[in-house]
C-alpha cells in the first residue's frame, strides 16, 4: 500500500470510529442483563431457616434485563413458570439514583383477585408516587415488564437496582433473586446510564 492509500484507510477507520456511537441515535437504551439459572429458588422450614425449593417454582427467575433509556427504566423479568396460581406474587427491586430523591423502591404485585397484578413506586418517605409507571404479567412468555419514567426517580444520570422476587400460598412463601444462587442478596448492578 501507498501512503495516500494507507492514510485514506487510517482516515475512514477513525471517522467510523468516532461516528459509530451517534448512529445509535439520543434515543438509545444502555442495557444490562443478569442471568440466573433455574432452580435456584428458596423457602423457609418450620424453624425460619432457609431451604432450597426443588425444580423450578412460581418464583424462579431465569433473567432479568434492565434498560434505561432517555424515557424510561424498563426492567423485564423472564421466569421458569408463571401461572396464575398461588395467593401473592411480587417482583420489587430498590433503585438507587445520583439524583436528590436518592433511593426509590417500585413494585409489580398481584393476587388471587386481581391477576393483571397492580404496580408503584415509593421513595419510602411518604406515600407511593403517582407519576405514571407501568407494568404488564404475561402468563404465556412467563414475563413480567415494569416501566418507571425517569421523572419518578428526577430524571437519573444513572441507576443501580437490586430485584428480588417472591410467590406464596397461605403455608409458604419462595423467593428468588437474580444477583446469586442463594436465598437473599445485598447485591446491585453496576451503574447503568442512559
């Protein structure tokens, strides 16, 4: 190759370089996923000590994917089996933010009565926050999406969340979290920044 020719090419690699990152466009989502394998859920004997639920349950998260984009924080949760069986289910995760309102808390529930499930978020300083969050439980792709505008949390530079989730009856209730295989976790993700 010739100089001119070698500089052309240095000259095209280094504009695709540099342009690559605007072609996604101000609408794009940064995007984390924390995959967890199945049978990993948890329950509590008759003495309050932890035990692990054999094959997959209600409760058993297999991913989780967290997406926050210019809008909204939008998590989706993919589980083994979900049905609509069971007395409660609840998928929640506590949200920290580099905002002035701090930590946030949010909420996808649901019970025998109301099995479309209800959701929310609260900052746990007073009562929950009416600014437009939304959720879905799909019972055949065994799916439960959660959609939290960033004016919930004032419009976040990034966020870090800790999701946990727990199906029950009236004798035992099992949980599940996607940060490690046992009962509980202290775990959050890694900043995610929109």
């Amino acid at each position: 190759m010739t100089a001119p020719t070698v500089r052309r090419v240095i000259t095209a690699t280094a504009a695709a370089a540099l342009l690559s990152p605007l072609a996604a466009g101000p609408a794009a989502a940064r995007t984390t996923g924390l995959s967890d394998p199945r049978g990993d859920s948890w329950t509590t004997n008759a003495q309050y000590e932890w035990e692990r639920v054999d094959g997959p349950s209600q409760a058993d998260l297999t991913r989780v994917t967290i997406a926050h984009n210019r809008r909204a924080v939008v998590v989706r949760a993919r589980y083994a089996h979900l049905d609509r069986k069971g007395f409660t289910f609840q998928l929640g995760m506590g949200i920290r933010a580099n905002t002035q309102r701090g930590s946030s808390y949010a909420v996808v529930m649901r019970d025998r009565r109301k099995w479309r499930g209800t959701s929310g978020i609260s900052d746990g300083r007073g009562p929950e926050r009416d600014c437009g969050v939304t959720h879905r439980i799909d019972y055949r792709r065994d799916l439960v999406r959660l959609r939290i505008p960033r004016a919930c949390l004032d419009n976040p530079r990034w966020v870090r969340l800790q999701v946990g989730t727990s199906w029950g009856t009236r004798k035992t209730t099992i949980t599940d979290n996607p940060h490690n295989r046992r009962a509980s976790s202290r775990a959050w993700t890694h900043r995610i920044t929109r």
